[in-house]
C-alpha cells in the first residue's frame, strides 16, 4: 500500500461523511458522527483494562494452538494458523467445558496450564516452511477492512460493557453462572430464564466464560464486550479464507470488504450466537473447501463447524450444509461428518433436554474427534469443476435469485442488500465464461438450501403437527435472512476478481469503496441497521452513538444496565454466594410489573449467575417466551404455599415509571436486607 493509496482512501471516507451533512436523511448521522459529545463518566477506566486483559488472553490462547497446528503441519499458511488457533482456543472451552465443567475444574489455572502445555509443546515443533511473507493483494484488502471497522468495533466495546441490545442477556448470565459457581451443568446454565432450553447458545456461553475465568474479567459480561474487537478481527480473517477458498486471494480480500455491505459489523457487537456463531462456521468452511487439503485444515475446519452448531444451530446448520455437499463426493467425508454431528451433539442435548449423565457427553465429543482425526488425512483435495457444471449451477442460481417469489427471502434481500443481490447475480451470469478456478458448487448449495429452507419457513411451517416444532420452523427464515447476505458475499467477490484482472485491483477496491461507503442506499427511508445494509459511514454513526453515551439509556445506567440500588441487590447476593447460602440449586423468586427486556429490570441472574424465577403483573403469553420461567403473579401465592423460595426480589416501582399495582403480602418468616427505591429484596429465616 503506498501513500497515494491512502490519500484516495480518506478521500473517499471524507466525502462520504460530508454526504451524510449535505444529503437529505431520516435520521441525524451527520451529528450523531461528529458533534454528539462524548459522555464518558469514567467508563473507560474499567472497559479498557477489561479490553487489554481479553486481548492478552486471546492473544496467548490463539498463538498457544496455532504453535501446535505448525508443529503438526510445518508448511501451514499464516492465515490457517491463526484460523487453527482461534479454533484450538474456542474448542478448550467447548470441549474442556463439558470434560472439566461438571466436575468443577474449569477453573483458571487449569486453563492456563492447558495454554501453557500446548504453548511448550508447539516449541518443540520442526522448522516452520512458509512461503507468504508478503502481503498479498487480498490479504492488504482485508487489512482495508479491518482499519474500516476493528477500530470502531474497538469503540463500541470501550463504550458498552454492556452489550448494545435488548435480548442479549441469556448469554452473559449463562457465562457468569460458570465463573461464580465454578462449575458448568449441560442441563442447568439458564439462569436468565426467559427463553428455556432451545435457546441456548452453549459454545459462545462456554466461550466467554473462558475469557473471563482466563483473562480474570469481572462480570463475565464484561469479557464478553471485551471480546467485541478480537471477534471482529476473526471474522475479517475468517471470510478471508473462505473467499480465498472459493475464489482465490483477491477474491477472498473483496469478501471482507463486501461484508461490509452486510449488518453483520452491527450486529456482531450484540455477543449473541445467532452472530458470533458465523466466525467459526466461516473459519470451518474455508479450511474444508480449501483446493489443497491436508488433515489438520480438514480436522481445524470440522472442529469449527461443530462449534458453530454449539454457538448457534441454525447457523451453524446452515453452514454445515454446504460442507456436506462437498464432503459427501468422498466416503471419508461420510466418516468427518460423522464426527461434526458427534461433536455437536450436546447443543442438541441441551435444546431438547435430554439429559444426560456426566461424563456421556465428554464421550461422545471425543469419539467425534476421534472419527475427524481419523477422517482428515484420508480426504483427497477438492477437484476442479467442469466448466459444463459450473455453467449449469450458475444458470440454476440466477434462475433462483430472479424468479424467486416476492414473499420470500431473495426478494427481501434484493430490498434490503441490492449491492450484494447484483453483485451476486453478475457473478452467475459471468462466471461460466471466466478462466480462473472457482468453486461454484458451495455457493449454489448455500444459495439453494437458504431457499429451500425458507420456504418450509414462511409457507409450509404450519403442516408441522407439533406446534412446538412448528414454531421454531416459523423462526427459521429470520435467520436466514442475516445467512443468505452472508451467502451472496462470494459470488460478488467472485466477480470483483475477475474485474481486477481487467482494470486493475486498485480501480475496483476505490470504485467498491466507495460504493460501500456513501450514503447511496438507506437515504430516504428510515431503515432498520439490525436487518437493512447501509452504508459504512452510517454504521459508523449508529457505532459511536452507543459508544458515546451508550446503550441503555432507559435504565438506572446507560452502560451498565442497572442503577446503584440493583447493584447493591446484585453485590448481597454475591455475599451471599460467597457464604454458602446461596447454590447452584437455589432460584430467586422475582415480582416484576411487566416483561422490560430494554428497560429497568433488575438483571441479578447477569451479574451473579443465580437462576431467576420471574412472576410478572402484565403477564402476555408470547410464544418467544413461553417456555422460560415467566408465570403471571397470580401463581405467586401458590408457589409461596408449595414450595416458598429462599430469597425474594421485588421490583415495585420501575425508573420507568411502571409499577406492581398490588404487591402480594409476604409472610413474616422473611426478613429484609434492602428496601430502597422501589426495590426489596428478603430472605426467608433458616
């Protein structure tokens, strides 16, 4: 990259920000960029060595198990070492949480001496062979795109130790619930309570988990925020390397940058599995469909795909699809499948609670990885398609992607990312004609199952005879809707490669740049940043916004979510945690005047990791809750006289001005610890 490059590159950003004054918009990002203050108020006095304690961590986690990839495979490229090795770091917390979680060892030091013997067992590795020391034309696009979005994502992190959306809270408890109690169950990590089982998000709770009990974060939900930038930085690496993949490297740079296009830096700051879960099925996907295999790509890459099941099942699924299609052209691929579902298979457990005993689950995940090792080296590298073939499944997608019906996704998605829709739909007219090597095949795989199980989504859902099944159907299709943008990324990139070599790859990442960057789409209508593709300029107001003055801005705190009072509440109970009165087993009875996922709510179950029984005055039957532990408060009573809990929350009156319009009468054998503000909090008398 030369000066001039830069030159350009801030020309572009500046007039892109100068279009967001000049341009009529729906909304102030002009002001929100550049002349919204900075409301601090010492935040950054605990987000930033929260912030250098994850990126240590991580940091010694990730260069821990890429030394052990090398030592295994000396001629890996730089790029699949650090894949190997966020891979290596996130299935110590998924593997080593089942194994050691049960039993109480998944604790700090033996994490850190897992790290320790990987690390001096790497060293001991032969000469590293790599022939990447320069930077590729790919790889320095890539780079352009972390510059555009890891520093801003760096901001929101330091500015919302609380992550910046209303239903994120299941996660951070879950975590929080491993690091106070020092153990992990399968089958009881939710004390959140709102959602239940099916919801669960194992592989990203075990995750933060780690960070926090490895980088000694408290609250856990901080080493979740604190995580925001390094998580970004993968997934830029990430989608590199399926791009480069599918491709080849200049194909895998444009990738990165179209993933701009997408919500996914916007959302990917929430910490939730329905996002986080694409780093891993990203990283998964490009080791497998690499065109030269070798067993430990092949075994990182299915190890990462059955993280991303245990992250998010949906999307973790969607990604396991296309590797399917791929490894199914090889018996030995049979066998590697195998092993993903074996690996996977207690977020399956867990979502339907079948429970299991401990140590069945540790078994089964070792006869995966078992069945993966076994399978890796016997798998031969991918072949080249025929050029008849890649005609064929091109002419299939384009048919898909026009003649799709106005009610389903693709037509949504032409809407909502038309970048990415054109983009994708050139890609499939040219690419029969383009010489250089592509793989076709998972993209029209990724095309048509997102299509396909769309339409069972939105159409057929309610065929299903278990209501409960049926439900979850329903749900399907607005996960799709974050996949199939992810989807279009490469075709797009397919065919910004093939204009490279026609006018240049600086001509086309300026031309892209810029596309990308001015406020061309999302101009004149309001359009919703978690589901919408807007312009980089436009994440970047909607970004700071929250890391100026934060997120939570109808609570006790902006940052953190809860007033001084909920805090003292949140800190008796860790005393009591801490004197032995409080367990694993206890749940706290929780009156509240109405379901307030976005405003004041006393959030202990995040704080304490202490599971929360929560009995609401407004109480609506919602499907998306309905298997929680939400009862209307007339059940109160009834649970008072059958099975009275050992401690009690009362949420009378909100700082959102709702509040209990009858508190129920609680018996005398309760004494109080704190009445203030509107909150109480008892305990019943041994």
């Amino acid at each position: 990259m030369k000066l001039r490059d830069v030159v350009i590159t801030v020309a572009i950003l500046a007039a892109s920000v100068l279009a967001l004054r000049l341009w009529p918009m729906p909304l102030p990002y002009y002001d929100t960029l550049i002349r919204l203050p900075w409301e601090l108020h010492g935040i950054w006095s605990r987000t930033i060595p929260a912030a250098l304690q994850a990126a240590l961590f991580w940091a010694i986690g990730i260069a821990a198990f890429a030394s052990v990839a090398s030592r295994l495979e000396p001629r890996l490229h730089n790029i699949d070492r650090f894949l190997c090795g966020i891979i290596g770091l996130w299935a110590l917390a998924y593997v080593g949480g089942n194994l050691l979680g049960p039993i109480g060892l998944f604790r700090a030091p033996v994490i850190w001496a897992v790290l320790i013997g990987c690390w001096w067992w790497g060293r001991r590795r032969a000469r590293v062979v790599s022939a990447d020391k320069r930077l590729s034309a790919g790889m320095w696009i890539a780079v352009l795109t972390a510059a555009l979005t890891v520093p801003v994502l760096l901001l929101v992190q330091l500015g919302c130790p609380v992550p910046s959306y209303m239903d994120i809270f299941a996660t951070p408890a879950a975590a929080q619930r491993i690091v106070t109690f020092g153990r992990y169950l399968p089958f009881d990590n939710d004390p959140y309570g709102y959602w239940g089982h099916a919801l669960q998000c194992p592989g990203v709770e075990l995750l933060y988990a780690l960070v926090s009990l490895g980088g000694w974060i408290q609250p856990a939900v901080l080493a979740e925020s604190a995580s925001t930038a390094p998580l970004g930085l993968a997934f830029i690496v990430a989608t590199y390397r399926l791009g480069r993949s599918l491709g080849g490297d200049r194909a895998g740079g444009f990738a990165t940058m179209l993933l701009t296009a997408t919500v996914m830096f916007h959302v990917l700051s929430y910490g939730h599995g329905r996002f986080v879960a694409f780093i891993p099925a990203a990283a998964g996907l490009g080791l497998i469909l690499a065109p030269r295999r070798n067993a430990v790509r092949v075994a990182f890459g299915a190890v990462a795909l059955a993280i991303a099941i245990a992250t998010h099942a949906i999307i973790g699924s969607l990604a396991v699809l296309i590797a399917t299609g791929m490894l199914l052209l090889q018996r030995w691929g049979i066998v590697a499948l195998t092993g993903i579902g074996m690996l996977a298979l207690p977020e399956v457990l867990v979502a339907l609670n079948l429970e299991v005993r401990y140590p069945v689950i540790p078994l089964l995940q070792g006869m995966g990885l078992a069945a993966i090792a076994w399978s890796a080296p016997r798998l031969r590298d991918v072949r080249q398609e025929p050029r008849w073939l890649r005609a064929i499944l091109c002419v299939v997608g384009a048919v898909l992607l026009v003649r799709a019906p106005d009610w389903s996704g693709f037509q949504i998605a032409y809407a909502w990312y038309p970048i990415l829709y054109v983009g994708a739909l050139l890609s499939l007219i040219v690419a029969p004609f383009v010489p250089r090597r592509m793989q076709a095949a998972p993209m029209l795989i990724g095309i048509v199952t997102c299509f396909a199980l769309d339409v069972v989504s939105r159409r057929w859902w309610r065929a299903i005879p278990n209501l409960t099944v049926g439900l979850a159907v329903e749900d399907l299709h607005h996960k799709i809707e974050y996949w199939f943008p992810y989807v279009l990324i490469f075709p797009s990139a397919v065919v910004l490669r093939w204009l490279s070599d026609v006018i240049g790859v600086r001509a086309v990442v300026y031309a892209l740049l810029m596309l990308l960057s001015v406020p061309m789409i999302c101009r004149t209508n309001i359009c919703d940043p978690n589901r919408q593709g807007h312009a980089l300029v436009q994440e970047w107001a909607h970004s700071l916004e929250f890391a100026k003055r934060g997120y939570w801005g109808v609570t006790g705190d902006p940052r953190w979510a809860q007033s001084q009072t909920e805090f003292q509440v949140i800190d008796i109970l860790l005393g009591e945690v801490e004197a032995g009165r409080i367990t694993m087993d206890t749940h706290i009875v929780h009156l509240e005047p109405a379901i307030l996922m976005y405003m004041d709510t006393v959030l202990f179950s995040v704080y304490t990791g202490i599971n929360d029984d929560t009995y609401v005055e407004d109480w609506v039957l919602d499907r998306s809750t309905a298997a929680g532990r939400f009862y209307p408060i007339e059940a109160f009573q009834d649970r008072m006289a059958t099975s009275p809990p050992p401690y009690i929350v009362i949420h009378a009156k909100t700082l959102n001005d709702r509040g209990l319009r009858h508190v129920p009468d609680i018996p005398p054998e309760y004494e109080e610890l704190l009445n203030r503000d509107g909150i109480r909090l008892l305990r019943r008398r041994a």
